[in-house]
C-alpha cells in the first residue's frame, strides 16, 4: 500500500480524505508533541529564545541553558553528565566519529541502529542476542591490540523484545572497552519496565541497568524526539569522556538543539511524569487485551506489540485504525508491522483496537 500524506500532526487520530482513523503508530510514546500543556511551554520558550541558535556550542558567545537542561537529563538518566547535540543520529556519530580517531575497533549487537555505525557497509550480525552475547568475549579477545568498541541497542523496540546487560560482567576486564547503547526507544520511560532481574530501575533510562566496570567505559546515546518529545540528541557518560566529545571537530561545527526545547525540558517534569502514569495504564489495559490473542510478541510493559502477520495492518485499515507496517531500516528490508500505544490513546481506544484484532484472528483461524 502506498503511504499516507497528512498535513497535521498525528495524534489520536489522523484523517486521510474524508476519514478518520485511530492511530496506532509513531514513537511519540508520551503524547508530549500533541499534550496542550507542552506546547504551551514551548510557546513561551519561543518567545525568549527564538527558534534557533546559530552558533557553535563551543563558540565565544554561550546560552546557560544548555548547561541547565543537560544537568536535568544527566538527573533523570543517573548518569553523571549529559551532552545534546541536534539528533539523535547525530548523538550516535559524535560518539562513533570520537571512537574512529582513537582508532577502536568495533563490535556491533544485532540490529545496531544506523546512527552507531562507523561504515555505511557495515555488517550486523544475523545472530539471535543471546548467542551474540555468548561469543561476545572470544570475539574481544580475538581482536589486535587497541581500544574496542561495542555498540548496540538498549532494547529490541523493532520487535518489542529486552535485552539482559549481566554479560557485561564476563568481558574481559584486561582490554580498554567502550560500551555505547543507543537508548532513543527507550529514554523517557524505561525506567518503569522490569529490567532482567524483575525489578524497577531508577531513571529515566537504560543507564541505571548496565553493570558498570572500571574496564569498561560506558556512553548512552538517545533521540529526544521520542518519548521526550524535542527535536535533538543526547549523550550520557562520565563527565570527563564528554568533555572529550565536546573538543572534537564533529561536536563543535555542528549546530545546537534549538534553545527553546532545552528551556521546555527544564520546565516540563510535572508533565511528563503525568504521561508517564497515563501510558502505564494504557499498556496495563493493552497487554490485558492483546496479548491473549497470541498475535503479538511484546516485552511486558513496554508500549509496542509486534506481530509477524502483516496483513493486520490492511485489516485494520478497513476498520478505520492506522497502525506501524512498513520495511525497516531500508526499502529493502523486510515489513514490520507493530501496534504501539501511546499517553494520547483512551481506553476506548484501546478497546476498539481490541475488538478489531478479535475479528482478525477469528478470520485468519490463529489461535
């Protein structure tokens, strides 16, 4: 099917033509873009800082701000500093163009997102994560002397699946490793799900779940266009490997979050900790409707439901809902098709999502 082309944000709902549809789809996991009260920050932001900054971070001219808001995302995440920078591809290469010119080698997890990788043609391995995780230490061993790098995701958000750290522990402590972990589908709201011992972690991410080691150097990067709702990046580390970042040619030429969403994210805490109460309850009542279809695969707690029968998507459709089916990364790659609910959906929503996916499995004869 060809894509949709709207000319409004998408939130509950999106009209295509003269219809409406439910929508199911998107990563804005929190409602921030569409929440009244967030755009009215925004509004006000605007209005002292203008709509950009066009100058360096490392320039002769500085805005508190940023120092500010960094402080908060540092608080929020557990780690001891934070650096944002215009994206969250460009979070990633910041941090891999760092890593390139202290010549490391790098090891990537499966389905390491793009904004990690050091070569277009770069290789993933095909391999499930547990036995990536198995051979991961012979593979550290076996490479030539030097820094190494490891990259890959903080969870499986493609196909709604958690990734275990406690491997972490077993690598070898006699090599000079970087961890990076992408944690754009994750930041904002990982921190109410169960990490792999069963409990809840602290923070407003995956930082707080990853054993840490003095032989291993750990880098946190994030999309803010997400859960969070701004348009920019993140990095979170040890204050002093940041500082490092920063003196690179990379960070210092390219331009800056726009100063008003740094001032929304000082400014917003009482709101996002709202969404967050409100997203808890929807995916309680997704997960209490949706997963006895045996449709889906989906990490408890966490907000998207993947299935590998992508012929839902035209099904639902019909039914005047818009759901995630498209192939990703590449046009290449293979569909995938995932439900995702989001703090904007009410539990009638919810509901009719339900009732609609009943219909589907009855007709399709899964059980």
């Amino acid at each position: 099917m060809h894509p949709f082309t709207i000319d409004q944000l998408p939130g509950r709902t999106i009209r295509y033509g003269d219809q409406d549809y439910l929508f199911f789809s998107g990563t804005a996991y929190l409602g921030m873009p569409q929440h009244p009260g967030f755009q009215q920050l925004l509004t006000s932001a605007i209005g002292r800082y203008g709509t950009a900054f066009g100058s360096s971070r490392n320039g002769n001219l500085q805005l508190g701000i940023y120092d500010e808001a960094e402080s908060r995302l540092a608080s929020w995440s557990g780690a001891e500093a934070a650096l944002t920078v215009s994206s969250g591809m460009m979070a990633g290469q910041v941090v891999v163009q760092y890593l390139r010119a202290q010549q490391a080698s790098f090891l990537y997890g499966p389905q390491a997102h793009p904004a990690l990788w050091h070569d277009p043609a770069v290789a993933l391995p095909g391999l499930p994560f547990s036995d990536w995780v198995a051979q991961l230490p012979d593979q550290v061993r076996a490479l030539p002397p030097g820094p190494v790098a490891i990259l890959l995701n903080a969870l499986d958000a493609a196909h709604s699946g958690y990734y275990p750290f406690d491997w972490v522990d077993a690598l070898p402590a006699d090599r000079a490793i970087t961890l990076v972990v992408d944690d754009s589908h994750g930041i904002g709201i990982l921190n109410d799900l169960p990490r792999a011992d069963g409990l809840l972690g602290p923070g407003w991410g995956i930082w707080p779940q990853i054993p840490r080691l003095d032989s291993v150097r750990l880098l946190v990067t994030a999309s803010l266009a997400k859960a969070m709702g701004v348009p920019g990046g993140v990095v979170l580390g040890d204050a002093d490997v940041l500082a490092e970042l920063r003196k690179t040619a990379f960070f210092g030429a390219c331009s800056p979050m726009p100063p008003a969403y740094m001032d929304v994210l000082t400014r917003a805490d009482a709101l996002y900790a709202e969404q967050r109460a409100i997203l808890r309850e929807n995916i309680t009542l997704a997960e209490a409707l949706l997963d006895r279809t045996g449709l889906f695969q989906h990490a408890r707690g966490y907000p998207v439901f993947f299935t590998e029968q992508n012929e839902l998507y035209p099904f639902l459709l019909e039914r005047g809902m818009f759901i995630y089916s498209f192939a990703y990364p590449t046009p290449a790659d293979n569909p995938n098709t995932r439900v995702i609910i989001s703090a904007f959906h009410t539990f009638d929503d919810i509901q009719a999502l339900a009732r609609a996916v009943y219909d589907f499995t009855l007709g399709s004869g899964i059980e």
